[in-house]
C-alpha cells in the first residue's frame, strides 16, 4: 500500500491505496474553522499535526492487522494556507491564515496601484489578490506579531505536515505548492529574491523546493505510523487532483468540487503565457532536472461551502448530502439566481471586493429552489473557468473529469454537461486529490513505474451527457452573469 495524507481546508484524510489505484482504507478527521473577524479564516496549525497524527494512527492500525505492508507516504494538501512556526521547538507562532481569508485585500490593491502587478503576473503567473501565501505571509511577519528571527520558518500545510512526519528532518516544499505563494518564479523555477523583498519574507525561512516525487525523508516514531517508512510525494491538492484524474498529457481537463471549486487544464512542459483572469501553475516535477509540466488553472473560492451555508447558515438542510434530493423536488430554481461569492470572486474574474447575492426572490420561492440554485450556480461558475481556459489554450475541451466531494451529486454533474455541453465523467474513484499524492510517492518508491501504469489505473465510473441544447443552456448562463455582475465590487 502507499498512504496519502490529505490535509485539506475542512478535515484531514488518511487514505491508504493499492497498487491497482482502488481505495483500501481511510481515516478522517475535521479541522475547526476559526474566524476572528469578518472575512478573516484560521487554523490551529498543532490540530492540523495531531489530526495527521490520529488518522494515520487509525489507518496504520488496520493495515498493520491485515498484515499490509505501506510502500511510502504522500502528501496532498489545501495550498496557498500561510504556516510560520520556530524550526527548533516546531511550535506555531501564529495560527495559519487560510486561502480563503482576504484580510490583505487593501494591501495587494496597495501593491497593484503602486506598480507591481506586471512583475507577479510574469514572475509568477498569478495576480495580487489576498487568495495567495505572501501576502499572508507579510501579514504575519506584521501585524501578526511574528519575528522574523533565524529560527524562523515559514510555509504552506505540506511544508507543515513533512515536519510532522519527519520530525524536523526536513523543510521541504515542491514546486506546485511553491508556485502559489507569489514568492516562486516560474522563468528560473525557484524562489525570487525580489519578490521576497517585496513581501518582506526571509528568504532563508521558506523550504528547499525540490521535485513532486522523490524521497524527503522517513517517518519517525510519534508521527503516527512506524518509523523509517518512505515521505516520498508532495503536490497541492488540485494538481495532485490532475495527476490523480490521470491528465497526464496536454489538453486534458479536470474540475474539483470542493470546499472551493478547482478547473485545472494540462498545457505540457513549454511554460504558456500569462492570461488574464486565468492562474499559470507548475502541475509537477517528477525528477530532479527533469521537466516541468505546467497547467492554467480557474480557481472558484466557494463551491461545496455554498452547501454548508444552506446546512449551518440556513438551516435548510440537515446534512450536506440532502440537497441533490431537495434539488429534485423543483424542475428549476423558479427564477432565483445565488452568487456565492461569499469570499470574493475568482476566475475568471478575480473581484476581492465582491460579495454573495441572491437575486430573483419571489413570494413563490422555497428551500428546494435555493439549494438547487446552489447546484446551478456551481456549474455555471465551472462553465465560466472551462471556457476561458480553453479559449486560452487554443484548445476544444473533449471531456470533463469531475472529483471531489459534490462529483457524487448526480444532478450537479447533469447540470454541468448541459452547460459545458460536452462529457462530463465521474471516475470510480473519486478521492483524486489522495489518489495523486499515492501515485506520486509510489512513483518515487517503484509501486508504479511510470505515468503510463499511472493512466492505467484510472477508471471512469458514469458519464454524463448533455440532454439540452447549447441555445437552451445558454439563457440560464446569461441570467447568471447578469446577477453576478450584481456582485461586484460590492464592499468597496
């Protein structure tokens, strides 16, 4: 077997998987969501490391009873989340600030008024936007009251989590987490020195970046499985999605809904231009000097959160998995139109500033249309990403491959091949973000020996087809931009 250890923005998942790529075992844990202040997201960067810690202890345990050996272990994690802590104690000095939190939305406007979009955008392939580490980073280093002292360390969760299982041995990122910080330069492949001064992050502080399948070090005891076992894969949890879904060659799609919503579009190892509203990321580096397979990416903040705002919110739902039924009781959502934009916009419109709407409203409006609304609004954002991305490439998207929590939801993947109109496929596996971590560390270790037995090992599951014309897709998708234009730029 090899472990993948996901530690992701709502729990942490142990998943233990076989060489055949099936799933044989996994343990979770849900991580509490701390929010100080409006639009403002934390966490307890020690719960992330004894969730680790209980769920690969749980895991381990069961294997350990079948008699089941573990190959090695990967890593897959919420990316772009800031960690700082002290390398010799390994205590935080701060809770992590999440992706999600947009307390820096005055500072990177700051940056960009001051001149300094044109080098992120082409050092980085990013924008300046709140969503990434750095700015985070300066926060903490700020504000936060954190010293920048030589026995800092700082980081994102996977950085964190190696720790944990290394027991200090090694501080180590790789190149498609690096490439969310706003700190990585994707023209040199490493960290940049001007941007480091720009966001006043030590340079010494951040990890060694090194390739998303090789050995960092071993498991010790006390990390929650035996010592000496392989730490041996790492990548962000949407690009681990990609590899996971087996979109190995350029061209290839895959949407990950989850707490947010993830379209990730493989465009091979030539580096692509910077696109407007659209994110260039490092996919993965699979050896040492070898190439870089890079992807655009559309990056959605709110997708499955929408449906824990009907469930905690709203009250309307008791568990997330009732609002597909609910949803079915109504043929539509009776007019209304739900823009979850709860933490701002992004792809491919890239708004801090703007906030959730509900427009539509009538006297003759229940809980049902609301949540299908919800199912509504999350493929029409997916469609908006998929387009734009495809347009950039210059490349017809054949399929779509869906993962994460929501690819469950029938009526949501319906929705979604109606509006892309093309195939949109569930694979038989849909923990693809564990699955890639897997794959990548089994890599490294020789459990798979190359990224064909990788494609080999994914299967589809059900594919969905559009049962709409492109003309009738269309007025609901145009009745959706028009209500998210009413977003916009709402808290400035």
């Amino acid at each position: 077997m090899v472990v993948a250890v996901d530690a992701g923005t709502t729990g942490v998942r142990a998943v233990a998987v076989d060489e055949a790529g099936q799933l044989a075992g996994w343990a979770y844990r849900e991580l509490a969501q701390h929010f100080p202040r409006p639009g403002w997201v934390e966490h307890d960067p020690e719960e992330i490391s004894a969730a680790v810690g209980s769920t690969l202890a749980e895991l381990g345990a069961a294997l350990e009873a079948e008699g089941t050996a573990i190959a090695a272990v990967g890593v897959t994690n919420q990316r772009e989340t800031a960690v700082a802590w002290g390398r010799r104690t390994g205590r935080p000095r701060h809770r992590a600030v999440v992706w999600q939190d947009r307390r820096t939305a005055a500072r990177c406007d700051e940056l960009a008024e001051a001149g300094h979009l044109a080098l992120v955008r082409e050092a980085t392939g990013l924008v300046l936007d709140p969503y990434f580490t750095a700015s985070k980073l300066e926060w903490l280093l700020g504000e936060g009251g954190v010293e920048a002292d030589e026995d800092l360390a700082v980081g994102t969760v996977d950085t964190w989590v190696v720790r944990h299982l290394t027991g200090g041995r090694a501080h180590v990122t790789d190149p498609s987490n690096a490439s969310r910080t706003l700190l990585y330069d994707l023209r040199t492949g490493g960290w940049s020195p001007e941007l480091c001064e720009l966001f006043g992050v030590p340079l010494a502080a951040l990890a060694e970046v090194r390739p998303s399948s090789g050995r960092y070090g071993v498991t010790v005891e006390g990390c929650g499985l035996p010592a000496g076992i392989p730490v041996s894969g790492i990548a962000g949890d949407q690009q681990a999605a990609l590899f996971g879904q087996a979109c190995l060659t350029p061209g290839m799609v895959k949407q990950t809904y989850g707490t947010g919503g993830f379209a990730l579009l493989n465009v091979g190892d030539e580096r692509p231009a910077v696109v407007e509203g659209l994110l260039t990321t490092v996919a993965w580096q699979l050896a040492d000097g070898g190439p870089t397979t890079y992807a655009y990416e559309g990056a959605v903040f709110v997708m499955g959160a929408a449906v824990q705002w009907l469930r905690d919110g709203l009250g309307l739902i008791s568990s997330s998995e009732e609002v597909e039924a609910l949803a079915l009781t109504v043929p539509d959502s009776g007019g209304v139109v739900i823009v979850p934009a709860f933490t701002g916009l992004g792809s491919p419109w890239w708004d801090p500033w703007a906030r959730g709407t509900v427009v539509g409203l009538t006297r003759g409006v229940g809980r049902a249309h609301l949540a299908r609304a919800v199912l509504e609004a999350m493929a029409f954002s997916t469609r908006d990403v998929v387009e734009a991305m495809a347009r950039s490439a210059g490349r017809e998207v054949l399929e779509l491959r869906v993962d994460g929590g929501a690819a469950r939801n029938d009526l949501l993947l319906q929705l979604q091949a109606d509006q892309l109109q093309v195939p949109v496929v569930r694979p038989a596996v849909t923990e693809t973000t564990a699955l890639g971590a897997a794959f990548l560390a089994g890599l490294a270790e020789g459990v798979w020996s190359s990224t064909d037995d990788v494609a080999a090992a994914w299967t589809p599951e059900r594919t969905f087809r559009a049962k709409v014309s492109a003309g009738s897709a269309a007025g609901p998708h145009e009745t959706w931009l028009r209500a998210l234009e009413r977003s916009r730029s709402w808290t400035r």
